[in-house]
C-alpha cells in the first residue's frame, strides 16, 4: 500500500494540530506538617539531611504579625553542609481578615532583633551534628499557612510544611 503523501500550494500553510493531551498529572507532593521529620539524599550519600520545623509562634506587632519558628537541621551524611536558613526558608503562605495570600515573606534584621534572636550560628553543619535555627519574618496580620526551606536557593527544589499537627502519624522516624 502506497504511503499517504500531502501536497501543499506555495503560499498556503500547513495546518497545525493541537498536542495530544497528557494522559497523567504531575503533582507535587503533599506539605509535611510541623514536628515532621523531612530526610533528604539517599541512606549512605554523602550528603544526607534531617530538616524539622518546629515551634511556630505569632504575635501582633502593630499592624502586621511577627512570625517566629525553629528550623532543625541534623547532618545524617559525611560531608559537611553548608547553609543559611535566615536567606533559604521563607513563609508562602497567610490568612488574613481579607482572605488567603500568597507570597514570600522573608526573615528580616528587624524582625530577628524583634524575637530577640542574635549570635546566631551560621557554621557549616558536620558530619554527625544537629543544629536548630531560630528565624523571624512580618507579615501582614494574620496566622501562618506555610512555609518553604528553599533547597536550591530561588529553584524549584523547596521543603515545605503547612502549619499544622500531623493528622495521620505521631512520633518519629528513624534517621
């Protein structure tokens, strides 16, 4: 059977066809909540990470909320790690009197001196070591939906956590 051929006249277009549709979503996963342990890297990389959010607080500072929260990071891998979670991990999320915002609200000078956090340890992370981070943000009055760690910096590579207890699980995960 002779192929199927098409003829086109100069001067008139091809005609396009629409992709097919994508037979699946991507989606990414699901936040972690508060208190969950968040393993990064494979068992035995030499890279390998144990993030924790922890002790999330707010409180009204005029017309806006200070957001103060703890950051656990545990270096489970053989290298060290090198971070400063003052510039990666952000708030994306808040309800207000006027509804849901998003956004990125970062830590600030300002707001860290507000929460009384100073002398903060920046050092990089060892082999075997456990640090808490202590950060503070404002963001217009209202309460914390979510937050980010950016693991990549500005990329799409980020950790994030919505405020609020684990429904499904309690207790820990072994590193």
């Amino acid at each position: 059977v002779p192929q199927a051929t098409a003829t086109t006249l100069a001067g008139t277009p091809m005609p396009t066809l629409p992709p097919p549709p994508t037979p699946y979503s991507i989606a990414p996963p699901q936040d972690f909540y508060v208190g969950d342990a968040v393993l990064v890297g494979q068992s035995g990389a030499p890279l390998r990470l144990r993030f924790r959010l922890q002790n999330i607080q707010v409180q009204a500072a005029g017309s806006q909320s200070l957001v103060m929260w703890r950051l656990e990071i545990r270096n489970l891998g053989s290298v060290s790690y090198e971070t400063i979670p003052v510039a990666l991990m952000v708030i994306t999320s808040i309800t207000t009197a006027s509804g849901e915002q998003t956004g990125t609200w970062r830590t600030s000078d300002a707001a860290m001196a507000a929460a009384g956090f100073t002398s903060e340890n920046y050092d990089p992370l060892a082999p075997g070591s456990t640090r808490t981070y202590r950060l503070a943000a404002y963001t217009p009055a209202g309460s914390v939906n979510q937050f980010a760690y950016l693991l990549d910096g500005e990329g799409g590579n980020r950790i994030t956590w919505v405020n609020a207890a684990n429904p499904y699980c309690s207790g820990d995960v072994a590193d």
